[in-house]
C-alpha cells in the first residue's frame, strides 16, 4: 500500500491538522515508512507466542483492603461549596 499526497491531505483534514501544500510529500512519505514497518512486523511469525503485558513477569504489590471511613470528613467538606450537617448540600432536582 503506498500513501500519495492526495491520501495525505486528507488523513491530516480527518486528523485536523493544518499541513503547508510543500509539507505534504514529506508527510506521505512518513506514512509510507510507518506502513512499511506494519507490513515488516506481519511476517513475523508469532504463531504460539503467548500476548504478554509487560515485558517483565513481576506483579504489582497489593495492599490489604480493609474498610475504614477515611476520617477526613471535615477536610472533604471544607472543598465543598455547600454543606450542611456532615454532607453536601446540592440543590433540588426533581420535583
């Protein structure tokens, strides 16, 4: 697949991105480059080759879950516009 110009204009129009008419071959010819690294990758034969998420087979730490009301009610109410007896105060919505 080879990207043209034309094609170009009109990715960087869909992508809304101002490109000068002198810039556009070199833009093609990006294009052209990125798509040819995707046709190089699709030869790779990656049959039995299980996806991975990282490149490091480590897990993230965890942390106990244990609830607990976070004792800062005054701190996230002090953020609030309105609040009234321990909780925000928002207008009536429904009638």
């Amino acid at each position: 697949m080879s990207i043209d110009t034309e094609t170009a204009a009109k990715v960087a129009k869909l992508a809304r991105i101002r490109v000068e008419e002198d810039a556009l071959p070199a833009l093609a010819q990006e294009f052209n480059t990125i798509l040819g690294f995707i046709e190089q990758l699709n030869e790779v034969d990656v049959d039995g080759i299980e996806p991975m998420t990282s490149v490091t087979p480590m897990r993230l730490p965890r942390r106990v879950d244990e609830v607990n009301d976070g004792d800062q009610q005054e701190k996230v109410l002090s953020n609030a516009p309105d609040a009234r007896e321990g909780f925000f105060a928002v207008p009536k919505v429904v009638e």
